[in-house]
C-alpha cells in the first residue's frame, strides 16, 4: 500500500509587533486608516514603488502562491496583504520565473521576494532574510504505479526538479548518478512526470500534497528528504522594510492570523488526504 505523506507547516515565528510607517521613495505613508496609532518611532522605509509594496514570486507553488481567477493568490499572498495593510500600502504581486524572485530583490525592482524561499547561506550573500514563518520538507513525487518504493531508489533514475530550488540543491548533490531534469515551473515537472518523461520529482511537501490532491496518478514517498525554514527576502540593507516585516509576521503569530492564513489554504488539502486515506483499502 502507498502511503500518502501529509507534512503539515509548523509555524515558528513569535513574539510582539511595534507600530511602524511605511513610506514610498520620497514621503512617508500614513499609518493604515481607522488605526489610530501614533508610531513609537518613526523608521523611514523606501519602496520601488510610491505607495505600493511591490513583491516578486512564482505563482506556480500551491498552497503559497498560485493563480486564482486571474488573481495571485495563497498563503505568502494573504501575508504581503497583510504587512502592506500594516504600512499604508498596496500589496502588488509580480509574478515571474522563480529563479528571477532573489535577483528582482537585490537589483531593487522589487520590495520583497515572497515565494517560499528557504533561507540558505548563499542566498544571504544576495538578500537579507526576515524570522521564518513556516517550517517544510522536500519530499519525492511518483507515479502512483511507479516501481520506486523509497528515496533511496532514485539514484540513476531520472528526477523533475525546479530550477534554483533546495530540491534542485539537493538533488544535485546527493543522488550523483541521476540525471537531473530542472524546470522553470513546478506544474511543468509535474506534467514530464505523469508523462512519463520522468520517475519522479523532488519538490516542496506541501506543494506536493497540492499536487497529488488534483491527480489521483501520482503518490508521495514516506521519505522526508530535508527540513527546511521559509522566510521573505528584502534587499541587503534594507533594515526598515525588514524590520517592519518581521513585527508583522509577529504579530500575525500572537495573534492567530498566520494560523488561520495557513489553515485557510490547507483545508482542502486535509479533506482531500482524509478521503483517500477512507479508499485506499489495507494491505
């Protein structure tokens, strides 16, 4: 019997928010409306754009970024709304490969890369990392016919990977004798994969489940292949923005709402495990 992994996110962040102002290039933002807070300390924050936050992502990555009704939505989506709120500003979602999100930050483009991004030691070198607001593992996806049983069958097999990705990381590093197929989009490895054009992809756990939640061709190995933290990203330097980001996501833990963000996106997901855990008859 194949199991179905589900790898809930572990929210870690916590502690207390202070009120800040957001301002744009030139003036500083007024405190969102019906506030009625004065800030306790002034801290000028430039954006890329007057009055907007502007964030880059990859809408490609169930449950935290993905097109809805023409929309970007999802959990990093409902956050950025939330932080942009705090400041006075529009939260302005720019979608793009994601390999281009950490470059779009650090050349100033945009405010915020927001695209679960796991904090990694070369990444610091091009942008400054907020707290982690989620915890996740990379897990393989297969077919649900596939042969390949554990993790440790994938080396010399063929493996989906997204560009610039920790799966892409450590695929690369730890399975030498495969050969490592890397997309710009998640969904495209996917289809390489149910075309069999591939044996499996590494891949964000919860982006798995999302995936396999709409295909009841695919499975997830038991397998857990790393534990890794999300955070947003913000240029080097940029200590107001990333500041004020962080009293948010703090605030957000203290008071339910990352919580509720997070179970927001994952309630289908739940049912959807729930349900075939019911079909799925014993060994």
């Amino acid at each position: 019997m194949r199991k179905f992994k589900k790898l809930t996110a572990a929210i870690l962040a916590g502690a207390m928010l202070v009120s800040v102002i957001g301002c744009s290039k030139s003036e500083p933002a007024q405190p969102s409306s019906g506030s009625g807070e004065t800030p306790a300390a002034a801290e000028e924050i430039k954006t890329a754009a007057a009055g907007k936050l502007t964030w880059a992502t990859s809408a490609d990555f169930p449950p935290y970024e993905f097109i809805e009704n023409e929309q970007v939505v999802g959990i990093d989506a409902d956050v950025m709304a939330y932080v942009a709120e705090k400041l006075g500003l529009e939260s302005t979602p720019e979608n793009m490969d994601f390999s281009s999100v950490i470059t779009a930050v650090s050349s100033g483009k945009t405010d915020v890369a927001a695209s679960g991004l796991t904090i990694r030691e070369d990444r610091k070198e091009s942008v400054d990392f907020t707290i982690p607001y989620v915890t996740t593992s990379q897990v393989v996806i297969v077919r649900f016919d596939s042969p390949i049983k554990t993790a440790n069958e994938l080396d010399g097999k063929n493996i989906g990977v997204q560009l610039n990705t920790t799966g892409d990381e450590y695929v690369t590093t730890n399975y030498t004798s495969a050969t490592v197929e890397r997309y710009g989009k998640g969904f495209e490895a996917i289809e390489a994969l149910k075309q069999k054009k591939l044996d499996a992809v590494v891949i964000d756990g919860d982006t798995a489940n999302k995936f396999i939640e709409a295909d009841d061709d695919l499975a997830v190995l038991d397998d857990v292949l790393t534990e890794e933290e999300y955070a947003y990203a913000v240029q080097k330097g940029n200590t107001a923005l990333l500041n004020a980001i962080n009293d948010a996501l703090t605030e957000m833990k203290e008071n339910g709402k990352l919580d509720e963000i997070v179970a927001k996106y994952k309630a289908a997901e739940d049912e959807a495990e729930a349900e075939t855990t019911s079909e799925v008859p014993a060994a």
